[in-house]
C-alpha cells in the first residue's frame, strides 16, 4: 500500500508542467480545532464535531478586533466567516481627488489582491496553486470593492488625513467591503485592513473572510518611520522593497534611508559621477537614479514616503576624496585617518573641511541632483551629529583659517562655525529646491551638542527643522528641544535602536548600545510619556512621531528583516496606535501578524515556539 501511495504522487508530480512536490498534493486532516472563548483561541481535540474552527479562522474572528494589526482607533469584527476565492474580486472606484490618486488607488487594488493570494502557503512568483474541489458557495461567493477617495493629490506630507471608514457586510453570495477615505492614503490603508480580515482556510484550500464588520480608524502619529543605514554596508534595492512590504502591513509611512556616510557613497549622481566612483564599495553595490526613482513609487504606492539623508558635517569622507583633483582642494578632512579614536566615533574618520568654501558648491550641486532624483521631497535630512572638534582643531588649514579670522580655536568657536556651515547648507538646499521650483523641504538634524539653545535659536529656525531625537529617553535635552518649540521626532537608542545587542564590532564584548531592544521594549516606548515625565507636558502638537533606527555595522542583506521584523510592527503599533494597554494584551495579535510577515516573503524573527501560537497566553513569565 506505501509502495502504491508513492507511486501515485509520483505520477501526479510528472504530470506537472513546473517542478511539484508531494507535499503540494497531500493535506493531513487534523483532530485539533479551537473555539474563541472570552476573546482567548481555545485548542481543542475535535472528536469528530464540525463546530470547532481552524487556527486562521479564530485568530481572526476572535475579539473585537480579531488579528487586526495595527488595532484600529474603532473596530467591531463578526465571529463568521464565509469561503471565497481571491480570484473572485470586482471593485468600484470613485476618486474626487487631484493629481494621480485613481492611478495610485488601481495600483493599491492590486497589491491588496496579491496579498490575498500570498496567504496561500505554496505561493510562490506571484501566483498560488488554487486547486479545488470546492463547495458551490465557494466557487460562487464574490469579494466586491466600494472604494471613495474624497480629495487630496496622491501626496503625502505632514497634514495628509489618512483616516479612513471600512464597513464589511455580505448579503448571499457577495461580500461588499465599503470604503470612504479622504486620500489615497486612507484608502490604502483600509485595504491593508481588510486584507487582514481574511486568512488561508487550512482545510479546504480556500480563504475565509469576515462576513461582517465596521473600523473608523486614524494615525495616532503623522510620523511613523524606519531608518535603514545604506552607507556601512550595502543594501539592495531587494530588500528595501522587503522593507516597505513590511512597512506598508503594519501602517508605517516613512523610510528615512541614511543615504551616506564616511564609509562609502553608493548613490550615483549623473552630474557628480565622482561621488559614487570614489565612494561606492563596488560597481555592484550602487543605487542608479532610476533605482531610486522606482523605489519611491513603490513606498508611495504603499503609502509611505522616502526620507533621504546626506550626513554632515561629520560622518563623510569616502565619496569625497576627489577635490583636489578637481582644482577644489580637500573637500574633507581626518578621512581614514588613524588612530581613529582620536578624530572619531568609529572607524573610518571624515568631516567637511570648513576652510573650502568649494564644500557649498558642491553640497549645492549634490541637493540640485536629489531634487531631481527624489521628486516630490517633503523633509530632507541633514544628519549633523558626533562632531569631533579635535579632527578640526587637528587640521592646519582649518585651525589657520580659523585664527586668520579671529574665530579662535576653542570649542565654542567650532560650534559656532558648526552653526555657520548648517546654515549655508540649509541655503544650498533652498536654492536647489528654488531652482527647479519646488518647495523647499523641511530640514531634519540629529540632536547633538549643537542641540544647545545658544546655537539652535540663531542657526535652526523652528518653522525649518525638524529635531530628531536619539538619545536615551531621560536625557535633559529632549526637555530642552520640546520647551523651545521645536518639532520632534523620537528615536530614542534605548528603545529603537534595532541594531543593539549584538557583539562588539571594534574590538571585543558587547556593541555600544546592548542590550538588544525586544519587541516589548519597542512596543512600550511612548514618546508622549517620555515627555511629559521630562517637562510635565505630552506635547501632542510637537512631537511628530517616532523611528526605529537600524544601523548596519553589523547588518547587510543577509540579516536585515529579521532585525527589523516583526519588532518594526511593535513600532506600527505604537506609533498608529498609541496603545494604552500593555504589550501582554497585544502578543497574540503580534505573533499571528509576524506569520503575516511571513506570508508576505518577510524573513521575520521567530518570537515563540509555534505551540505558543496555537494555545494563546499559555507562554507566560
């Protein structure tokens, strides 16, 4: 009898026209089901009885938000579900808005179909092995989309209304999912819920979704980011991709990519080829206009915008070394320069040569060339932290320059020149913005000790910059930065810097900023409590919102979404969210949504064993 069933699947997986495998053809009934008990998955011994549900099937019908992630502001999910195909979707679309939303809103359509399908687990190159037989009301139920954009330009800034209204309700064979948003951004956004409410039914090689419910949902924060490092070390346009299909499932909406750094320069520039000649570690490891281009359409469509950072005056060197053959003297200083430690934070060293004037033209041509790459840019980052004034005050020709002109050679004279270059970089990117007639972006900054009233009142006008926050979430300066009204954005190390815990890169022990930061560490973080410990005051009006920073030392295409996932859901969650409720009440939804992940070709970390998946709060401390 072994022998026969062999050879039947043996025979069915010649039939086949592309590679198969046996496991593609053979599906073990199970005697276990569950059964959603005060809001809790129940796993039960079935003995024989119809009633129980599959796994998918309670965690998405199971509490009032089923496996909803983010939780919605409002939302009120049925516990039944009917079985339908994703291949049976209609969809009617009204758009009231400007510029290319419809366009955008067909796209969004789209993806949220090929999310559906993704569920399948034997998905694989855009397609999944939907293979019956079926029930009649399976073949025949039909999934149709009410989509309403009511304004907006296919843009997202900082005053984008990204709510949105969902109502599910199926009358006989169809199920119609009514959708009314004021942008494409809500509306995307409701799509990503709604593809939430379905979920692969194990047993009968279908979907199931949710015959009824009602979200009214909205942002908590207009900011809700991921930093990736692409200086230290390269990261594809591959993984990037992975990065906003990870985003978009969890409702983030800006990828700040730290474009450079003293290690290398992997964008190239048409009219500064010289950058990416010098800087780039490889012709393969380079991002082409056209990389970056289509990168930004494919967050935009996802709902997320891209935030791109040239980093200065520090944490430049590689990319810049070719000024004096180009008449325009050293451009930096201290590069490579060794012992590191004593020009540095970390190897390799470089800042600006603030003696040449040439830095400004050539910042203002490499702003010229982003405008004409990153179209539309909203925020522009400027990095501008862990200066070393001894690099400075090592290096003849600025510390000549600097006595020349009476500046002195103290550290409040290196700050004060610090705030001079900040401001003619901000002047090189305006005019850069002017001379293509677009706006001109909101500057970003790192705090650092430029961070100092003294400084910040003279060189960073409050309706210009944005200040982004990094350090641990008890310093006095995220007091200071909030009292003298600037807008923030949270990155604070001790919370959502993804890259901690692991071992040390320069010499031996532990990284700088151990331990690793888990899930409930990223999950519980609230800029609002932080501050209004610190000042007494939330500050709902200037804070932004928050970002989750990975640093890529230690990372590269290898290890990039198991560093960021699913721990940048727990950051969604916060940040869409603003939970009141502790992590513990939310890890059910966490660990199913990292499954999503998974779905989605996610290489999300494992958080438990699977058993803890199928019997809900029984992985307890």
């Amino acid at each position: 009898m072994k022998v026969l069933v062999s050879l039947l699947v043996c025979l069915a997986c010649l039939a086949c026209l592309t590679p198969c495998y046996a496991s593609e053809f053979f599906r073990m009934p199970s005697i276990w089901g569950w059964e959603c008990v005060e809001d809790v998955c129940i796993k039960k011994d079935t003995g024989g009885s119809a009633t129980l549900l599959t796994l998918n099937t309670c965690k998405i019908t199971c509490g009032p938000a089923g496996a909803l992630w983010p939780l919605p502001t409002m939302a009120t999910v049925g516990n039944e579900v009917t079985n339908f195909l994703p291949t049976n979707l209609t969809h009617s679309l009204t758009c009231g808005a400007g510029g290319d939303s419809c366009q955008l809103l067909q796209e969004a359509v789209a993806i949220f179909q090929d999310n559906l399908h993704r569920y399948h687990p034997n998905y694989k190159n855009g397609s999944a092995p939907w293979v019956g037989p079926w029930d009649p009301s399976t073949l025949r139920h039909k999934l149709h989309l009410d989509v309403t954009i009511q304004g907006g330009d296919g843009i997202l800034t900082l005053n984008t209304d990204e709510s949105y209204e969902l109502a599910v309700s199926t009358v006989e064979s169809v199920t119609t999912a009514v959708i009314i948003a004021p942008t494409f951004f809500g509306a995307r956004h409701a799509l990503e819920t709604l593809s939430q409410l379905a979920e692969y039914h194990e047993t009968t090689n279908s979907l199931v979704l949710v015959t009824n419910a009602t979200v009214s949902d909205a942002p908590a924060f207009k900011y809700r980011g991921l930093l990736v490092d692409t200086s230290r070390n390269f990261i594809s346009v591959g993984v990037l991709e992975r990065t906003l299909e990870g985003m978009a499932s969890t409702k983030l909406n800006t990828l700040h990519l730290h474009l450079t750094d003293t290690h290398s320069w992997p964008l190239y520039l048409p009219g500064l080829p010289n950058m990416a000649y010098y800087g780039a570690y490889s012709p393969s490891s380079i991002y082409t206009p056209q990389d970056m281009r289509n990168l930004q359409h494919y967050a935009r469509v996802r709902g997320i915008r891209l935030v791109p950072e040239i980093d200065g005056p520090a944490h430049v060197g590689n990319g810049w070394q070719w000024g004096p053959k180009e008449d325009l003297g050293d451009l930096t200083v201290c590069v490579n320069q060794e012992p590191w430690q004593d020009y540095c934070v970390e190897p390799p060293c470089g800042q600006f040569n603030l003696a040449n004037p040439n830095i400004y033209t050539v910042l203002g041509n490499v702003y010229k060339e982003l405008f004409n790459i990153f179209q539309p840019i909203e925020i522009f980052h400027f990095g501008g932290d862990e200066v070393s004034m001894n690099c400075w005050n090592s290096t003849d020709e600025i510390v000549n320059w600097m006595m020349d002109n009476g500046f002195g050679t103290g550290v409040d004279a290196y700050l004060e020149q610090w705030g001079v270059y900040q401001e003619k970089a901000r002047q090189q990117l305006e005019a850069a913005a002017n001379a293509i007639d677009v706006n001109e972006p909101f500057g970003m900054i790192w705090t650092s000790s430029f961070i100092e009233p003294e400084y910040m009142n003279t060189y960073l006008n409050k309706s210009k910059y944005i200040v982004q926050i990094w350090t641990n979430n008890s310093d006095p300066q995220i007091a200071r930065v909030l009292e003298e009204g600037y807008k923030v954005v949270f990155s604070n190390y001790d919370a959502w810097y993804l890259d901690c815990g692991a071992g040390a890169w320069v010499g031996e022990g532990n990284n700088w900023c151990s331990p690793y930061k888990g899930w409930q560490i990223v999950y519980t973080n609230s800029p609002y409590e932080i501050a209004m410990d610190l000042t007494g005051n939330e500050y709902k009006d200037a804070i932004l919102g928050g970002e989750a920073a990975l640093w890529t030392e230690q990372t590269d295409d290898a290890t990039v979404d198991a560093k960021l996932w699913p721990r940048g859901a727990a950051l969604g969650e916060r940040l869409w969210s603003n939970p009141s409720t502790s992590w513990y009440s939310a890890e059910p939804r966490f660990i199913h949504h990292r499954h999503r992940l998974m779905n989605r070709g996610i290489m999300a970390d494992r958080i438990q064993p699977e058993w803890c998946h199928q019997n809900e709060e029984l992985c307890y401390a």
